[in-house]
C-alpha cells in the first residue's frame, strides 16, 4: 500500500514557488515552455512521492534552462552566525533544569533556518525564535520515552537538515553525549549541495565532525528517501536504536516508514500547521511509531 504523500496544498505551494522562478528576461516562448515542464513533473508525481523528491526533479529540469540556485553564502553566513550565538545558548541549555530537554527545545528552534519552506528568513524572527525557545512546548511522555531510550541506546543516528540549525544540533549532541557516554552517534547530511541544507563541508565548518562520525547520504533530495539514500546510510538508519530526524524534508520522506524515529521541527508551513492543529512557527517532537 503507497502511504499518500502528496496532496493538494504541496501541489498549490509547487506550482507558486518555482513557477514564481522563472527569469523575466526569458522570451514569451522559452518562458511557455519552462511552466509545461514544472507543470508536467508536478502532475506526473504520484501520490507516493514527496515535495522533495519532487523537488529535486525540478531543479534538475531548471538546469537545463540554466537557472541554478546558489546557497553557499547563505549556508555560511548562517552556519557562522549561528556559531557566534553558541557560547551562550549553551550556557543556558547548561543552567537549565532538564540540559537534554533544553538543547532539543534549541534544536527545534533552530530549524526556522529554512529556505525551501520559506521564500526568505527574517534575522530578527530567528532571534526572537531563539530567545523564546524555552517556551516550546513537548509533550511530557514522549519526552521522557526519548530520554530512556537515549541513555540506554548503543547506536543513534542523526539525520540534520539546515546550515546554521546545525550548530544547536552540534549541542543536542553533546548533551547526548554527556549521557550516554557509549553510545556511537553517527549523523548523516545531504549527500550534495541542495537549497541550504547541510552537507559534510558544513558540518567540519562548524565542528560538528568533531563530535560525531559524519556522512552524506548519497542524494541531493531534501529529505531522507530510504530507497534512495546510499547502502552505507541506510545501514546506519537500519541498525539504530533511535533515530533523530531534523526539518520538515525529513518529516515529509520517512513518516510512517515505522522505524523509531523521533521527529523534530518547526511547522513553517500553512499544511503543516493544519496537519498537526497548531499555529505557525511551533514546534513539533513526535515519534513516527506513535503518530
């Protein structure tokens, strides 16, 4: 049975994001014949495929009119940004009641840093996002379930999404760490550069290599697709304990996969919002086991 995936708010937000793309200086023809081939890979998706995946076969399509996005300067403005904040949120996460609870409350936060569900990011909102990001809320059983399993787990996988946002997973895991001491913790990025996720040169630019074993999944898809992904990946995902899964792309290509994946994110878009029955801009921390 193919889980649903795409419907059509994903559909609408496609078509208004990558339509919207289209350079003015193309001629009348070349602009009528780049919307048949975003409107044609849109409506050839079947409902098993997700935004990401969908995604990815645009840009491939925008390339060959020669439309590329370059999100280099964006990535290190944000991954450096991020590491000028560091010090000090992870101060509070040290003075906090619960550091574990207080580190993925920052996680969560940190993943407004999003250019694929948003057209822009507001600096000042992602302050004001971080400043009250002991005000998300979790839902005390599901947290505590997370805890048990994190101390006792020997293999946990990380699955990041966005740069900048990488920095405050980078103090998730060191809280992990400081737990559970013999647990091996391997996070898997981007395989390839894609909107302003995170891949293996963030992630040594940021000193997360320094705290985990890190790789890329072989795709540049957005999201975490498990027959997609590279074999070595998919083993690690495989054979985890626990898995924690970062962003909306990720959401959107393993739920209900029924692996022991804990789901971290902002809803930043209007769908998600409505999936989940909650205003934009909250956070999000569920199980795939117990959706």
């Amino acid at each position: 049975m193919i889980t649903e995936k795409l419907n059509a708010q994903c559909i609408s937000c496609l078509l208004d994001k990558h339509l919207e793309s289209v350079p003015e200086d193309f001629p009348s023809c070349k602009k009528t014949e780049y919307m048949q081939g975003i409107l044609k890979i849109i409506g050839n998706a079947n409902i098993g495929m997700s935004a990401p995946e969908i995604v990815e076969q645009i840009e491939s399509f925008k390339q060959s009119f020669g439309i590329t996005s370059d999100f280099s300067q964006i990535k290190s403005f944000y991954n450096q940004l991020m590491l000028s904040f560091e010090k000090e949120i992870e101060v509070k996460i040290e003075n906090s009641e619960n550091p574990l609870k207080t580190a993925v409350k920052y996680a969560m936060a940190g993943n407004y840093i999003d250019f694929g569900a948003m057209k822009s990011v507001d600096e000042q909102k992602l302050k004001e996002t971080l400043k009250n990001a002991d005000k998300i809320t979790i839902k005390k059983a599901e947290f505590e379930r997370f805890e048990k399993e994190i101390n006792t787990a020997r293999n946990i996988v990380y699955l990041t999404d966005n740069c900048g946002e990488i920095v405050l997973d980078k103090l998730l895991i060191r809280q992990i760490s400081r737990l559970n001491g013999k647990a091996k913790i391997n996070v898997i990025v981007r395989g390839e550069p894609v909107l302003n996720d995170c891949i293996v040169e963030d992630a040594k630019q940021t000193g997360l290599d320094k705290l985990a074993t890190v790789i890329g999944n072989g795709t540049r898809i957005a999201g975490t697709c498990l027959d997609k992904i590279s074999s070595s990946a998919k083993d690690l995902i495989d054979n985890a304990d626990i898995i924690i899964s970062k962003g909306q792309g990720n959401f959107e290509t393993l739920r209900f996969c029924g692996k022991n994946i804990y789901y971290l994110f902002l809803c930043k878009c209007k769908m998600f919002a409505e999936r989940f029955k909650v205003n934009r801009f909250e956070g999000i921390f569920i199980n795939d086991k117990r959706m």
